[in-house]
C-alpha cells in the first residue's frame, strides 16, 4: 500500500477490484475535508452507487440519502440527494483538476455542495476554479477506472466502505 503520511487526513476507499487510498487537502478545503471524514466515520458513504459515471470525464458518487445500493436504493434518485448535514461554501482553489483528484458536486449554486463528489478520469481543466478539489487518488487509480460507466449505469458500482486510514 502507499506510504500513508497523514493518515488522519487518508481516506482507504474500498472498491470491487480493491482498495484506493485517497490524501485528502485539510490546507486547500477544510470544510469539505471534515464533511467527507464525518461521513466515512458515520459509515454513510458504506455501499453508496457510482450513479453518474462517464467515460474519459469522471466517476461521481456520495448521495448517501438514495444512493445506498442495501437501504432503500433507487437508482432514479440516485444523484439527487446529499446527508442530513448543511451545504458546504465552496473552497474554490488554484488546484488543477487533474487526473485523480477529488472535486465536489454540487448543483449550479457554487455553496451547494454537500456529500456527493467525483473523481476525475482524465485532466478536466474545464472545471478549474468552478469546484472544490479537496482530494487525489495516491493509490488504486486502476481500480476507479475499473467503474462501470453510464448515466447512470444500469448496474452500478458501489463504494463497498469508506475509512479514515486513522480509524482503519
């Protein structure tokens, strides 16, 4: 596994084909650094769909209100909800939205971001400066562009867990 240098600040996704270890940026966005942690530590992201996944853009997940594949799942609303906490202002940074970064989804109000995010397949410089980077694969890319694709796919992937490498 990479050398986990924070592990406070790590999230291990596991995945299908495997676990991918993401750094998070508490420096660059705090706020959606601890909503992701506070997620992952409640277990909300556990099981929840890739629901919008398309192919040489980005991979997008997190709707822990319809999108858990074992609790009530419906993959219709998959993508239209977020958590029972507050929307996140957005921490817009000069960060690229480069391959396996982490951004924040959100809807077309910049401070709507909640407990959805995406993780980009390929540079997607067009997003610059539009959503909150607050992460990057370190290790497992193969295993994100390894996801099922479609919008949304008629048989999605899932996160099977999300961790805090901290609590792991």
């Amino acid at each position: 596994m990479a050398e986990i240098k924070d592990p406070e600040n790590t999230i291990l996704m596991e995945l299908k084909d495997g676990t991918v270890v993401i750094e998070l940026l508490p420096d660059v966005a705090p706020k959606h650094v601890e909503r992701m942690k506070e997620l992952a530590r409640a277990g909300a992201y556990d099981n929840v769909a890739f629901h919008r996944v398309i192919d040489g853009f980005m991979a997008q997940t997190g709707d822990v209100q319809h999108g858990n594949m074992e609790e009530g799942f419906n993959l219709g609303r998959a993508g239209t909800g977020g958590s029972d906490l507050p929307d996140l202002p957005a921490e817009f940074s000069k960060l690229p939205h480069d391959r396996g970064t982490l951004g924040a989804a959100r809807s077309m109000n910049p401070n709507s971001a909640n407990s959805q995010f995406f993780i980009n397949f390929k540079d997607n410089h067009f997003l610059n400066g539009q959503y909150t980077v607050y992460g990057r694969v370190i290790e497992g890319m193969a295993h994100v562009d390894a996801i099922v694709r479609g919008e949304p796919p008629a048989s999605p992937d899932r996160m099977v867990s999300v961790k805090v490498a901290a609590d792991a």
